[in-house]
C-alpha cells in the first residue's frame, strides 16, 4: 500500500526529531493496519458459494447442489453480505429454484445454471416476492424446452409483488419455457418500480403459441397448460419507471416481449427479432417510449400498441419483415410514430374477415375485443419512410369510426410498389393527410 503525505517541518528544539520521527513511523504503521496492507477493502463482503459445497464437488453440472446453493445465499442475507458464484456448471433439478433475498447482488459472471431434463411442474431459475435492491450481473442461464413437456413453464428470473430496484445486467437466457425475465406486479396501485434490464440475451425461450390462421390440425393460441404470462421473452405487468436497453430478445416462441399496464418506461437500442408472434407489445401502457430498437422478421406485428395505451411514443426504429402489420395501434390516445423505418411488413395473407385484413405496413383502428373502452384518437405518425410492396393493402390503412379522431398523418416517405395512404368508413374527415413525398 501506497501513502503519500505531504506535511511541514519546522526547527524542533534539541533532542525532540528522534521522538517525533518515532511518533510518525507509529502514524504510518496504524494506517496502513488498519487498511489491511494491499488486501482489499471488501474482500469479506462476498459469500463464495463452492465454500457451501462438499468438497470434493464437481464443477461439470454432473451433481445438483442446489439446497447448499439456497444456504449459501440465505447465509449471505444474515450476514449482509453479496453472493459470488464462480465460474462453473451448476445444474437445477427442483422448479422451485434459487430464493433471492432483498439487498443482495449476485456475481453471475462465468457461472452456467443449467436445468435438468426431468421437469415436469412450472418453476424458476431465480425467484423473489417483494424484494428490493437486487442485482443481477452475468451468468447464463439454460433450460431443455426440446425435452420438457408441453406446458411445463419454467421462466429465468421471476419476481412478483412490490420489487423495487431491481437490476438485471449481462445475462444470457435461452431455451425456457416461460419468460427469460418476468416482473409481475399485482395492480396499478402497488406496483414494482425501478426496473433494469440492460445488456442481456434472451433466445428461444416462452410458451409456445400458435398462429391465428395455423392449417388446420396444428396449433391455434397458446399450448395446453401455459397462461397469457407465460408470453414475453421479457415481460413486465404493472411495473413504473423501467429501463430495458441495449438487449436481444431472439426466437420467442411466442411474444419477443409483453408490457402490461406499465408506466413511465423505456426501451432503447434493443433488438427484437424472429418471434413466432408479436415483437414489441405494449397493452394498457402509459408514457413509455421505444426508440433506436431493430424489429425484424417476427411472425405476427412487428409492434403494438393498444388496450387504451397513452402517451407512448415509437421514434427512430426499424420494424422490418413482420408477419402482419408493422404497426398496429388501436385504441390508444395522444401516441407518437416518427422518424421510424417501415420496411416490407405484412408478409402473411390476410383474413377473408374484415378485421383480419392486417398486411398493412401501420394499421388504425378499433379492436373487435378492447376491455379498455379507450377512443382512438390523438396520434402523429409523421416523417417515417415507409417500403411498401404491390402484396400489401396499403402503406397506412386507417378504418375510421365514431370512437376514432384527430389522426394526424404528414411528411412521410412513401417507397415501394404500393404507395397509398388508405382510409376507410365513415368518419375519414377526423384523418388529416398532408405533405407526403
């Protein structure tokens, strides 16, 4: 350790420099002691979970230690302290996986969880009830959604009720059953807040869902035995104020992502791409703004908006190659679509329904189902390049009717085959069209 002191002599009177030197020496000796010399100042406050494990353990994922990794994290909570898993193979065979405590953070970096093929009962990797100041940084977490049978919902991170600061960083997530992340807050009035999800990969994982228009025979909705939550590589209900950034939400096998009744969020510089269904999904949100993401080739919309969302903003995205519209956005009120790309969506046929003719490049309208009873009205979709093709209706189709007003579209670039602004029934002098190129 390295002292640097910097201090002034003065003229000492006969026989007093070798005390003080002495005195000094003593200064200098008690600091540094007290520092620990160059061991650092925390190096006791991680609990190392392999001190939990029988030793010898194997480090491979041959052998399941999971009740001495629950003791080592309990230990943790009693005694203050964060958790360090090291680098190694940990496998999980009980669905009721790993409680986290308030207060922890968990050093995942280099640590693999990998579950076990004989899972039969919904279950986690990492579960907390009302927890705040929990951290979550590296690891990688596996499931085996080859294997398992359907319906068994397993998520990575799951926690519910009032959690509150809550960070989530580096992790790899893929091939669950359930969500990679779900945060699942009760209602509007108790909701989790502070929510982070940064820096993370989340592939091949959810229920599975099949599509609306599936040949007869296969798959129509969600797979026997899994809920509406079980959609969403992440998925958040009820949760305020939350960062979700710089992450890939890859090959859901349902939704890339599902915000329910969420306020106050954004979701920047993400990808989202090749989700059996929907990309970005937001239901009964208000003030939450997407912005420098990439939506590409998702089976169903590349983004919704609806079920009386308010004041949500999508600016500066590619949303590319969906299965239906690129956008579809009903029931909402006072919402912002600019500076996006919209490239060549709506890639399957329509419906012979009228409410199912969804290829589309953006989509306005009323919903056949909208438990929110919200108007739609308010919007801006302005200054967008839109890349339209002679397979699609239109590049904007709006179908117009008394619950609809004050649509404001203007000053978009329209490309491609098929370069119309389409609007429909009876109401479209509440449309308002201008400047396009």
């Amino acid at each position: 350790m390295n002292i640097s002191l910097r201090y002034g002599l003065h003229p000492l009177r006969s026989g007093a420099s070798s005390v003080t030197a002495m005195a000094f020496a003593s200064l200098v000796l008690a600091v540094a002691t007290a520092s620990g010399g160059d061991e650092p100042a925390n190096s006791n406050a991680m609990v190392d979970v392999t001190t939990h494990l029988p030793d010898p353990h194997v480090r491979d994922g041959s052998v399941c230690y999971q009740p001495q990794l629950q003791a080592a994290m309990d230990v943790a909570e009693e005694m203050g302290r964060n958790v360090v898993f090291p680098p190694m193979t940990y496998l999980l065979d009980d669905p009721a996986g790993l409680q986290v405590h308030s207060g922890l953070t968990l050093e995942l970096r280099g640590a693999r969880f990998v579950w076990t093929e004989e899972i039969e009962a919904d279950g986690q990797t990492f579960v907390g009830e009302d927890v705040h100041d929990v951290t979550f940084v590296g690891g990688e977490i596996v499931g085996r959604n080859d294997v398992w049978k359907s319906g068994v919902n397993v998520r990575g991170v799951y926690l519910t009720g009032t959690c509150e600061r809550i960070r989530v960083q580096d992790m790899h997530v893929r091939d669950l059953t359930s969500n990679g992340v779900g945060i699942f807050g009760v209602d509007g009035e108790t909701p989790p807040r502070d929510i982070w999800v940064v820096d993370t990969i989340i592939d091949n994982c959810c229920n599975v869902y099949g599509d609306y228009q599936a040949p007869k025979g296969e798959l129509h909705g969600p797979e026997k035995g899994s809920a509406r939550e079980d959609q969403g590589s992440v998925a958040f209900y009820y949760v305020e104020d939350f960062v979700v950034r710089g992450c890939r939400f890859s090959r859901s096998r349902s939704d890339g992502t599902h915000f329910y009744h969420c306020t106050n969020g954004h979701f920047s510089d993400n990808r989202v791409d090749r989700s059996k269904m929907g990309g970005y999904f937001l239901e009964g949100c208000e003030h939450v703004l997407a912005t420098n993401c990439v939506i590409r080739n998702n089976g169903s919309r590349g983004v919704t908006i609806e079920r009386g969302s308010e004041a949500c903003t999508l600016v500066g995205c590619t949303i590319e190659g969906s299965g239906r519209e690129g956008l579809w956005i009903p029931d909402s009120r006072r919402c912002v679509i600019t500076d996006n790309l919209f490239r060549l969506n709506g890639r399957k046929p329509n419906n012979i329904e009228p409410r199912r003719i969804w290829n589309a490049n953006i989509t306005v309208n009323e919903a056949g189902h909208d438990p929110s009873g919200s108007p739609t009205e308010h919007y801006l979709i302005a200054d967008n390049i839109i890349e339209t093709d002679a397979s699609q209706i239109a590049a904007i189709l709006v179908e117009t009717n008394d619950d609809l007003s004050n649509i404001v579209i203007r000053d978009n670039v329209l490309i491609g085959e098929n370069r119309e602004i389409l609007i429909e029934g009876e109401f479209a002098d509440r449309v308002h069209v201008s400047g396009h190129e």
